[in-house]
C-alpha cells in the first residue's frame, strides 16, 4: 500500500495497513525550525536546507530526510505569498493583505500589529478593499515537487482561515467580532466578497498543480479552551453558510476531499462541518473542553476523519516525562485508530523547547501502536 493509499483509505473511513503518518503536511502538524535542525543532528540526518512559508510562525515544510526517517505518508504543496512581505523601516512588515507584522521578543514568531481594515466605518470602505494579485510567485516549484512526491498523499497548504480568521485580520478582531454580534452589513459584505476573491484564488492554484493534489486545507479557528469563540447560532447563521460555498466549490468543480483546521472546543459544531462536506478534521484539540478522544470517536467517527489529536501539546509533549508520552500516545490510538478514519500527529506545531527525547518517544509509540 503506497503512502497516499494508505491516507485516502482513512479518509474513507477505512482501516488500511497501519494508521497513515502526518509530519507537515499541513501547517498544523509541522514544527518550529529550531525543532527540525534539533532533530536532524540528533538523528545524523542529511541536511537539506530550511524551507519555511509561514514566515510568521518560523515553521517548516519538513526536509524530506526527516520525513522519510520516521516513514511519514503526507506531503504539502504549499504554496507561496503572492507578494513578499514588504519592509517598514521600523522594525515592522506588511504581508499580502496589507497585514502589519512585528517579531515577537523571543524572536520566534511574528505577531500582527496592523489591521487594513480597522479604521473602515461604512461599506464603501470594505468595498473598496483591493485583495492581493494572484501571481507566478505563488506556485514556483509546486508541479515540480508534485511530481517528484506522487506516491505520497499531496496535501494543498497556504489557504490560511478564509471564513473566520483572515475577516478579523482584516478588520482588527476586536472590530470583526463586534460586526458579528451586530450583524452589521460590513461583516456580511466583507465575507461575501472574500468567498469571491477565494474561488479565483482556488482557480488560480489548481490551474497549476490541482491534477497532482489529493486534499485542499482549509483553517478557520473558531474555539477557545472552553468553548466556541462565537454562539453556535452565530456560526450558523453567518459563517457556516459561506464556508459551505467554499468547501462545495473545491468539492463539486475539483472532486478534492477537504481537511480542515479548527481549534479549540469545537464539538457543538462538528455536526454542521460534516454536513457542508468536511472530510477530515484537525486538530483535534484533546485538551479543551468536550474534546475527548474516545467520546468524539464515537460520537462522529462513522462520518469524519479525525486528523491529529495524538498527543496534547500544551503540557504532555512539551513537560512530560518520555514514558508519558508513550502512554498518552498509545492510549489516543486505541481511542481514535478502530475502524480507520484516523491520521496520526500530534495536536499542533511542536514548538522549541520540546525535548527531543519527548517527540522521538512519541514516533516510538505511534510506530508499536500504528498497525491494524
């Protein structure tokens, strides 16, 4: 069973030989760049080079000797910013959407500090918002790399939160969730001509490599810790509606399956993602309220894929003891892993400071657990 077999088998919901294997295909299931040169010494891995797209987060689309040393069965096709990201002078950038960004303390990671959007007060202001041109920058490299990874299960990344996130980064968050609760026109414009703008987009990127992908990711991250960022009437009434255009147009014009991010305690609306045509589900956020491995399993493993969610990374694979994660690990597979319907990683990016000896005892565990 080649790698992209053994994937598309669990997106049917079926057992394949062993649970499939996520190491970066997405950009929730990579690692900080800190991370990879870390393990690639430790494990006297051929170095080729650090490839990282999402610059604000410094994570990376994985060097294919690590990928192939743990046996990983996913690859990304993620493609670039349309436009690189322009320097301020004052310590500040601004991306593709006129986004302002300026490095964390730590250095690690970039936060956003200006919002194009944030002073528009009418709808004449959202409409005269001018989105990115779409250009050759973007799929640079792509068809080559497609072709080169074939057996694999090819992944398209870099549609970020078309629906939820990009809308309040856009405006400013505070900004954007006001025009939620109002319902205020702004908001509804805003969305509609984004879910426009995304369907060229998604033409754009397809016309290049969309013979060569197996899935389309998408993100939108609408929970906390606790509970849904907004009320499940609200995702209903305004955004659920747009992101069933958006997964339908991928669904019905391209015949790709979609995976989509979502973190937080997002089990009130797992229902409404399976009705408007989600696949695959990740991050699977186990610690948060109502995420539960065993519970979701039964709940809606019949009608999704659970992608992720192998190991906590709040404060198991970062804090614990080697030994712990082996347990935790071995004890989410037998939760998630009957019946197919299950990719393997952990929750989210592993961040720097990890131990090493944490992420290779949770390998260790995935690969005496993985076997159906």
């Amino acid at each position: 069973m080649t790698s992209k077999e053994r994937v598309l088998t669990a997106l049917d919901r079926r057992e394949a030989d062993r649970v499939p294997l996520d190491i970066g295909g997405i950009n929730n299931t990579t690692m900080h760049h800190s991370i990879q040169t870390a393990l690639k010494q430790r494990l006297n891995l051929q170095d080729n080079g650090t490839e990282i797209r999402a610059t604000g987060q410094g994570v990376v689309v994985p060097d294919e000797s690590l990928l192939e040393y743990f046996g990983a069965d996913s690859r990304s096709l993620y493609f670039d910013e349309s436009l690189p990201w322009a320097d301020n002078g004052d310590g500040t950038f601004t991306d593709m959407w006129g986004i302002g960004q300026k490095l964390n303390p730590d250095g690690y990671y970039y936060n956003m500090c200006f919002h194009p959007l944030q002073n528009a007060e009418t709808a004449a202001d959202i409409a005269a918002y001018e989105f990115p041109p779409l250009t050759p920058r973007m799929t640079h490299g792509l068809r080559e790399r497609a072709k080169k990874l074939s057996d694999k299960c090819l992944i398209l990344e870099g549609f970020r939160e078309p629906m939820f996130g990009l809308p309040s980064w856009l405006r400013g968050m505070e900004n954007f969730y006001v025009d939620l609760a109002l319902e205020d026109e702004k908001c509804g414009l805003l969305l509609d001509r984004i879910l426009e703008y995304y369907k060229s987009f998604i033409d754009y990127i397809m016309a290049e490599v969309g013979e060569y992908v197996d899935i389309v990711k998408f993100a939108d991250d609408m929970g906390s810790q606790e509970s849904l960022l907004l009320s499940p009437q609200s995702y209903r009434a305004i955004i659920k509606p747009r992101q069933a255009k958006l997964y339908g147009y991928v669904k019905q014009k391209y015949n790709k399956k979609v995976l989509l991010h979502c973190c937080g305690a997002i089990r009130p609306i797992i229902g409404d993602l399976i009705e408007i045509g989600v696949d695959a589900l990740n991050p699977v956020q186990i610690s948060a309220n109502g995420m539960d491995p065993a519970e979701l399993k039964a709940e809606f493993g019949g009608a999704i894929t659970f992608w992720g969610g192998g190991i906590d990374t709040q404060s198991v694979l970062n804090g614990a003891s080697p030994e712990e994660v082996k347990r935790q690990v071995k004890k989410n597979l037998r939760s998630f892993k009957p019946g197919g319907g299950y990719v393997f990683a952990q929750v989210h990016n592993i961040v720097p400071g990890v131990p090493i000896d944490n992420i290779l005892a949770m390998y260790e565990a995935y690969k005496e657990c993985a076997a159906y």
